[in-house]
C-alpha cells in the first residue's frame, strides 16, 4: 500500500518519530527521507523504525569513521565509542601491517583501519554466518578477507607469529545483564555478539589464551571493555603473557586496553 503525500514529509516522518521515542528523530528523519526512493518505501523503513529496529538495519549502513558500513539485518551494528579503539590501533601499526579482525561482526573496525593506515593486510573471523556474509562486502572492500568460525580456528595456518595488531570486539555483556540492555540491541542483534559469559569475560579469556602465539614480537592486541570490567581484563592479559596497557575516553565513555607482546 503506498503512503499518501503528507506521510513523507519531513515533519510527518518527525512526529512518527518521535511518537515511537527516537530521541535523535530529525536527524534520522533526514537520512530515512534520503535514502527512500518512492513513497511507500519511505513508509516501511519509517514503520520498521518506529516498531524499534535500530536505525543502521533500517538504512542498510552504519556510519563508522566515516565510512558507509553495510549492516544487515541481526548483525551487530558498530558503536560510536568503538571508534575510540581504532584510533588507539593507528599509531601502533603501519600501511602493510598485518591486521586480524576477530569477533568482526560487520568488519567495521578492520576496515576503518585498512582505510587509515592506507592499506594492509587484513583478515577478519566471526562465528555468525550472517555477520560474515555482511563483513565479506566491507572488508572486501578494503581487500581483505574475512572466515566464518570460532576465534582463530579458521584463519590462514600461516598467520600465527605474523600478526601486528589483533582487533577483538568480544562481546563483555554478563549474561544475566544482557536482558538489560536496551530493545534495539537484545531483540534485533545476535545474542553471540552481545553475551560474554558469567562475568562478561568469557570470551575474552579464550582470546588472551592463544593471542601470544598468533601476535608478531611487538605486536598488539586491542579491545573494548567496560570501565567497571577493566581491572579484571587487565589482569587476564597479563596471565596471557601481554604487557596490558589501559586507554579511556570519556566524550564516548570508552574503554580499551592494549595488551603487546613483548
């Protein structure tokens, strides 16, 4: 059924918005308006909006760094403050390096870095096939390569030792807090990418574990925890035998620590 003229109106879109509580409904009015091409497709993505599916499933991309990121639908859509991680891996590495994506979910955070560093070698791995076929567009376009399973088991056997920086967006959220978390991310985002085990550390720890073999000497894992977390995620990158180093920003009240190899 095709909306009638008055629905795609910018202050029509607006209302609907905002009666559905989108905090931030101008501007998302806007980008719902430019990427509609007639009417009643402007009317869905405003429907499937407004019924909560976060905004980056609606278009079809998040932005990240300034790049488009494709997102399809259940995939772990890039946060704002994860930016914050990328920027602490620029200075670390260098055009060519040897990059590995885990826990990718899109590929936003590999890609955003092929793309500062000006190009490098880049592989990337997630468990969810939905999110692999997604990452395959993004780091694709940044000439790497992205594999479906867990962790490391499908990465190239000739990667270990080689790897100067090692991404990991592993989920953190305690299990018994992911009912928390706000409908956009716990209905519409795979549990796998969200859910860290009891203490939300779980799958963090299996990173730690192999990290020292796969990381090339001075080479330097990085992720994101929560504030709360970091003590704790710091003392497992020192049992896995990294030098852990703590990084925070409180404009995007993001948390990362570096572990390196020595």
């Amino acid at each position: 059924m095709s909306a009638s003229p008055s629905l795609v109106t910018f202050s029509a879109v607006v209302t609907r918005l905002r009666a559905a509580g989108c905090v931030f409904a101008e501007d998302e009015a806007r980008l719902i308006l430019s990427a509609g091409h007639v009417p009643a497709e402007i009317d869905a993505m405003v429907d499937r909006r407004a019924a909560g599916l976060p905004l980056e499933h609606v278009l079809g991309w998040a932005d990240f760094r300034g790049l488009r990121i494709s997102i399809d639908a259940g995939v772990f859509v890039p946060r704002r403050r994860t930016e914050f991680l990328v920027e602490q891996a620029v200075p670390l590495a260098r055009s060519g390096a040897v990059v590995v994506d885990l826990c990718c979910g899109s590929g936003a955070l590999g890609a955003a870095l092929a793309t500062a560093l000006g190009g490098v070698e880049l592989y990337a791995a997630d468990i969810d096939p939905v999110a692999v076929r997604c990452a395959r567009r993004n780091v694709g376009a940044v000439g790497g390569t992205v594999y479906e399973g867990d962790l490391y088991e499908p990465l190239p056997a000739a990667l270990p030792g080689r790897v100067d920086i090692l991404l990991a967006n592993v989920p953190y959220v305690p299990t018994e807090e992911v009912g928390l978390l706000p409908p956009e991310a716990r209905v519409h985002e795979a549990r796998v990418a969200l859910d860290g085990g009891a203490d939300g550390l779980d799958v963090l720890r299996r990173v730690t574990a192999g990290a020292g073999g796969w990381l090339a000497p001075g080479g330097s894992l990085l992720f994101e925890t929560s504030g709360r977390q970091a003590p704790t995620a710091m003392a497992i990158v020192a049992e896995g035998g990294m030098e852990p180093r703590l990084t925070e920003c409180d404009e995007l009240d993001a948390t990362v620590i570096i572990g390196t190899r020595a």
